[in-house]
C-alpha cells in the first residue's frame, strides 16, 4: 500500500510538475484522480512538443491493410442497429445529398457538401492509426483540415472545443489547439479512394495526435462550443478524454 501510494503521489507529482513547469493551461479533465493520465500526456506533448510539432508521417510502401472494425461498421448487418435510416438513405444514394453542418461558435453556422469542403482545401498524409484495443494500421488520408473549415465559418473568438458527430451517435471533442493542427483534417479519402464505408464514409475526423478512438466515422455535425463538453460520456465511463500519442 506505502509503495503503491509513493508511485501514486509521484506521479500525481510529476504530471504537476510537467504543467506548472511547461504549460499554462491542464487539460479540462485536470484535478480528477482517475484522469492523471490525461495530465501526464497533455503536460508531455503540449509542454515538451512545439505546438505545431507533426506526427510521423510514411511512405506509401509502408501502407498496411486496416482491420475491419464490427463496431460501427455499416457493412456490417450486426451493426446495423446503430445506424439511422438517415444515414441508410443517404449510402443508398452514394452520399449526394449528404451535408456537414457546422454549428455553434461561428459567425456562419451552416451546411457543407462534399464538393464545398474540398474546395475550401486539401492535405494528404500517410500517417498510423492507433487503437487503443491494441492494433495499429497505416493508411494515405487526404482531406480538408479542420481549421480552414473553422474558419471558413467564422469561428468566434469564444471558441474553445470542438464537437464532432457521427451518424451512428458516436462523438469526441477536441480543444483549439488539435483542431487548427496542421495533420487534423476531415478525410474523404483513403488511399486515393472514396473513403470506404466501414472506415467512415463519406468524412471522418483524423486527429494524429491522439489515439484511434477520437478519429469520429460518419461525419454529421460539428460543434463549436465555448465551454468544455465531453459528448460520448468518456470521462464518466472511465475513458481518457485526452489521448495524445
Ligand atoms: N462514428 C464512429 N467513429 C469511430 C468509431 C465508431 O464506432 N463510430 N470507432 C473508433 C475507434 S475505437 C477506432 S479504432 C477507429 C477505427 O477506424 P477504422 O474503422 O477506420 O479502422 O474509429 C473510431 N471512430
Ligand atoms: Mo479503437
């Protein structure tokens, strides 16, 4: 017990060692015993990392095949439970009629097609996917970052999180600095292809500085919001809000 409450307390610690010493600002998980994880990887990649720094990127002989994940996946008949009829329709009709709206803190709340958001911009990165289940896969993303999006809606000075939906009900949220990362953007495309539907047609988030659980699928809505909001409930179900890699 003496031991386990030493590595305890140096940890506690050494993560607020980390926040005092490099950052200005915890995690909005910060102060949460369960959470000092959160604290430890925040303190790690925003106190030790410049801001800006970029996850690895690959060649494209180093692409690997991605497992086929059940949970979520509307090819997949077992799951079909979690999707609705509007997401059905929409697939049916090869996603024409889908929209991104983009809503909350911006001047411009509205909705984007396909065609208007890659329009708005492109990067393609050959980056990994890490889950946290264990499995790693390397893929070709290319996409529109977030933050030309942003602010394309007028993103207001207020703005502190991002919430992203998907059509399944599936959420996570990011906070400003991921957001407007230069590697975070929002892919319809997976190695030169549409991006298939099991990996989350027709837009899904890639955010290469965390784990593979905040990479939404099937882009809905965005949300900017002013105030920290965690939309699946990960921090009550015990998972890490931030996950940096
Ligand atoms: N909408 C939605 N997004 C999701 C999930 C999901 O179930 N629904 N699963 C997450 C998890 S845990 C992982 S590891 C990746 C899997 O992405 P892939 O199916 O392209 O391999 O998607 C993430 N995004
Ligand atoms: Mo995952």
């Amino acid at each position: 017990m003496n031991r386990r409450k030493a590595i305890f307390t140096g940890l506690t610690s050494a993560g607020a060692l980390l926040l005092s010493g490099c950052l200005k600002k915890a995690p909005p998980t910060y102060g949460s015993i369960l959470r000092m994880g959160d604290d430890l990887t925040y303190a790690a990649q925003r106190g030790l990392l410049s801001q800006r720094a970029l996850a690895m990127e690959y060649q494209k002989s180093d692409i690997t095949s991605f497992p086929v994940t059940d949970i979520g996946d509307p090819a997949n008949p077992a799951s079909k439970n979690a999707y609705s009829k509007e997401y059905e329709e929409l697939q049916r009709n090869n996603f024409k009629d889908w929209t991104l709206s983009v809503e909350g803190c911006v001047a411009k709340p509205g909705k984007y097609s396909l065609d208007a958001l890659k329009r708005i911009g492109a990067r393609t990165q050959i980056t990994r996917h890490t889950c946290e289940e264990g499995w790693s896969a390397i893929a070709e993303w290319t996409g529109v970052p977030l933050g030309a999006v942003l602010k394309d809606a007028g993103i207001l000075p207020a703005a502190k999180f991002v919430c992203l939906y998907g059509f399944d009900k599936y959420a996570e949220s990011i906070d400003m600095l991921d957001a407007f990362h230069p590697q975070t953007i929002l892919a319809h495309t997976m190695n030169g292809e549409n991006l298939p539907a099991r990996n989350g047609a027709p837009l899904r988030l890639r955010v290469e500085t965390q784990i593979g659980y905040k990479n939404v699928k099937y882009l809905q809505r965005i949300v900017v919001s002013d105030k920290f909001v965690d939309p699946n409930g990960d921090i009550n179900s015990g998972w890490s809000w931030y996950t940096g890699i």
